[in-house]
C-alpha cells in the first residue's frame, strides 16, 4: 500500500512493492508486471511516478522493458564473483548500445570498468558481478 504522507517518494514506495513481490516469488522471471495503466489505477499514482518506479527496477537488474510490449521480471542470471586486485582501477558507467549487445544487458545496467595496474581493462555487466577487493599488498 502507498503512504502518500510518507517522507519515501511514492515511486520509490511502488518499487518497494513490486521488489518485495519478486522477492517472495509472487512475480517469476520472465512474468509480465501489470501494465503501466493497472498499477496507476490500483496504486492510486500517475503515469510518471509508475514509470519512475519501473526505471529504479530497471536500473537494479530486476525487471526488463520491451517497447510496446510492457515490463517483465528479468530472469536470474547466475553472479560472478570477481577479485580486483588492491592497486587497480574501478569505476561504473553506462554501457555504449554494442558493449549491451555484447554482454547481453539490458537497458539501464551499468558496467563495471576494471583497469589493473597491468594487463587488460575488463568490462562487467554491475548486475550480475560481486568485486571483491584483494586488500593485501
């Protein structure tokens, strides 16, 4: 249920929901979400804030949008775990259309940048990759 006098964005409360409904398992990957119109009427909120909502899933890996379609709960992907060494170099950004192509992720997933003091610069998709930090010298 929305608080509208809570301090916590309704959109962000809305993400909440859905989140905590992927959690328990009452939306399944590769389940459609309701339609942009069925959560406005059922959640009491507008277009803008459903569409906030759907981004913040979006941007967390757990629901993929397909134009003209709707929203569906992103299948899991199994994680990586991967050791960055103490001197390297990470940062994330947003991936370029081919690098999502390549790596296969979807819209609003950013990439890890590794950059290791020697050897190659790896790419990793942020929604599927746990760094772990070599803290020893």
């Amino acid at each position: 249920m929305i608080d509208f006098g809570s301090d916590r964005p309704v959109h962000r409360q809305l993400a909440d929901i859905i989140r905590a409904d992927i959690a328990a398992g009452r939306l399944k990957p590769g389940q459609a979400l309701p339609s942009e119109t069925r959560l406005m009427q059922e959640y009491e909120l507008g277009r803008v804030a459903v569409r906030q909502a759907l981004g913040v899933l979006r941007s967390e890996g757990l629901v993929v949008t397909v134009k003209r379609e709707g929203s569906y709960v992103r299948p899991q992907v199994p994680v990586e775990r991967v050791a960055v060494e103490h001197a390297a170099e990470v940062t994330a950004r947003m991936p370029s259309p081919e690098e999502r192509r390549e790596l296969d992720i979807p819209e609003g997933v950013p990439v890890f940048v590794i950059k290791p003091p020697r050897g190659r610069v790896r790419l990793l998709p942020a929604d599927r990759t746990i760094l772990v930090w070599d803290t020893t010298p």
